[in-house]
C-alpha cells in the first residue's frame, strides 16, 4: 500500500513537471476562482451577519394617540409587558420627547420656539430577545386603538438582506462560469498527460496493471492542483480579510460588525481547499472518462 502511494505521488510530480506551463495554468485558473468564491462567501456572510447584527439591535417605538387618558396609556403598558420576548420597555411623556427632540437639534434647537404648544406624542420603547418577535409585535400592537403608529429600522434591514441576496445570486452565476474554466484547464492538463504517456500505459496493460492503477496518478495529479490553487487563494484571502480588519480598525470603524477573523477565515479555507480537490477530481474524471483508452 504505501509502495503504492510513492509510486502514485512519484508519477503525479513527474507528470506535473513534464506539463508544466499546463499544469501553472491549471492552477492559476483555480487559484484565481477560489479567490473570487472566497470574496463571495465573505461577503455574503458578513452582509447577512450584519444585517442579523442590526436586526437584534433595533428598538420599536409605539407612538401613542393625543387625548389619552393616564389609565389609558398605563394600559397600553401592561399589555406591552405580556408581550413574547420582550427584554426592555420604557416610556417617553410629551414634555420628555421635547426635551430630548431639543437636545438632537442642538444650535438649531431655536426653531421650535416657533411652534405652538407640544406637537410631539407619548411613546413607548421596546426591545426584545429574538428580532422575529419584533416583528410579529409591531404588528400586533399598530392594531391597539390607543396606537397612533409603530415604526422600527425594519426597511434598513430588508435592504441589506436584499442586497445579499443580490450579491449571493451573482456570485452563484459567476462561480459556475469559473467552475467550468477551471474543468476544461484542468481535464485539458490531465489529456495532455494521458496523451503523452498513451505507450507507456499500453505497456502498464499489457503486463497487468488494472485500470484503476493506472489512473491513480492522474487522479492525484488534479488533486495536486486543486489543492495548490485553493491553497494559495485561501491564504492570499486570508492576509487580505486580516489587513482590511486591521485597517478598519485604523479608521475607528470598529462599530460596523464584520466577523472575526478566527475562526471564520479557517471555515472559509476549509470550504475553499475542500472546493479545489472536488473540481481537480472533477476535471481528472471527465478526462479520463472521455480521453483515456484503456
């Protein structure tokens, strides 16, 4: 068995270095792919990690209605309370709203001296644990008679998740555009291989040697690829996403909530090398099935 291995690992740097403009080629095209599927994931997740991010981040405020009784605005607040999942609830009078309405004016907070008596409403904040709860509240609560409007950062959060989705459709489009050239350069390697060594196979039948030992090697030799290519676009992806981290961090936007570096990156590699060694499979097979006479 271990014979065996050399024999097959032997063959594969040899056939490598026999091919080798091919064989760059074939790796350049999946080191190139794996990159850009690399940009995509990242993306992708970090688009849906902040919109996640965001959405267990937003308050709903409850406008109340003007002329409500104390015992009527008391009543929207017990029944606030009972709602599923709420983790905060505070109240906001009129003359508070203006104080604070005051306060993000700053230097134009003049204007409102203009304006007649308190225009502002009562109004409750709520927050709660899970952001489908949120959801599922604000609709409850625009019903309640005493409830002027309801109104949350829903519309941000729809924008980023649609946006994501965009970027998610594209990037399926574009890796299956990539996938294919990385097939056809690398089952064009592998022929290239298998037509140089056509005699040498012959004499390999001729003696006995089965089907599945011959193309062991040219199995190996698109994992070979696969695995170097992914292998350089995983770690030139990696040393990128850790500079942009590290300049994000130079630029105080340490607020926006990218995902860490670890271990996500190692997820992302992961996938990538996994990625590389499936279509260097891939590629080999399709070659071997429709090149190699044996």
């Amino acid at each position: 068995m271990f014979n065996s291995l050399r024999y097959f690992l032997g063959e594969t740097c040899r056939s490598l270095i026999r091919n080798k403009f091919m064989a760059v080629a074939s790796i350049l095209t999946v080191t190139l792919s794996m990159f850009i599927l690399g940009i995509f994931l990242s993306v992708v997740f970090n688009m849906n990690h902040m919109a996640s991010y965001l959405e267990s981040q937003v308050e709903m405020s409850v406008y109340l209605r003007e002329g409500l009784t104390t015992d009527q605005v008391m009543g929207v607040g017990r029944r606030l309370k009972a709602l599923p999942d709420l983790k905060e609830l505070s109240f906001t009078n009129k003359d508070q709203a203006m104080i604070e309405f005051r306060e993000r004016l700053g230097d134009q907070a003049g204007i409102l001296d203009a304006v007649n008596g308190n225009p502002l409403p009562a109004s409750y904040q709520l927050s709660f644990s899970h952001p489908d709860s949120l959801k599922s509240a604000a609709a409850a609560v625009s019903s309640y008679e005493e409830v002027e409007s309801v109104q949350y950062g829903q519309d941000i959060i729809e924008q980023l998740y649609k946006i994501s989705q965009a970027i998610r459709i594209g990037g399926i489009v574009l890796i299956v555009f990539l996938a294919g050239a990385e097939l056809f350069i690398i089952s064009n390697t592998i022929r290239l291989t298998v037509f140089t060594r056509r005699r040498e196979i012959q004499i390999m039948k001729y003696v006995g040697a089965t089907n599945s030992f011959i193309r062991w090697p040219f199995l190996f030799e698109g994992i070979v690829i696969g695995l170097i290519g992914s292998g350089i676009a995983a770690a030139v992806l990696w040393k990128m996403y850790a500079l942009m981290m590290n300049e994000a961090a130079a630029a105080g936007l340490l607020f926006i909530p990218f995902i860490g570096i670890y271990p996500f990156m190692l997820h992302i590699s992961a996938l990538l090398l996994g990625a590389g060694v499936l279509i260097g499979i891939i590629g080999s097979v399709i070659s071997l099935r429709k090149y190699m006479k044996v």
